[in-house]
C-alpha cells in the first residue's frame, strides 16, 4: 500500500466530504473565576436572606435582603479576585 507524500517527502491527510475535520469545542459559557464569583454571591445572599427572615419573619423582605446582599456581594468579589 503506497502512502500520500507531498513534495518534500511528509505525509499527508486527504480529507473527504464523509470524515470532516473534527471541529474545535466551543468556549466554556462562564470562566472558573465568575462562576466563583457567582457561587460566593449566592451563598452570601442566602446567608443574609436567612438571617433577614428570622429577624423580621417577612418572606419578601427576606428576598429583598438578599438580592441587596447578592448584588453588594459581586461587586466586592468582582475587585478582589484577580482576572
């Protein structure tokens, strides 16, 4: 069996319509450090959400605590980790 060789004597690949170039896997959708970052605003609103339940027994003032508390919350982890 004779293989493919170029001018210069290197091997190459004939690529057919059936068997394409395998093409590269895309991006990630999130990057590893806004995941953490997201991760830590979620437990630091549900933490301040949980305590803002038992000190006023209000579920919507509960989530308006913690939305406050996730928001502040990416903010500060946004400026202290790194890119």
């Amino acid at each position: 069996m004779q293989q493919n060789r170029l001018n210069n004597g290197q091997p190459f690949t004939i690529i057919h319509p059936e068997n394409p170039v395998p093409k590269p896997p895309p991006d990630p959708l999130l990057t590893v450090r806004a995941a953490v970052i997201l991760l830590l605003a979620l437990i630091a609103g549900g933490v301040a959400g949980v305590l803002g339940y038992l000190a006023h027994r209000s579920f919507p003032g509960a989530l308006l605590i913690a939305g406050s508390a996730a928001g502040g919350a990416i903010m500060l982890f946004n400026n202290m980790i790194d890119r």
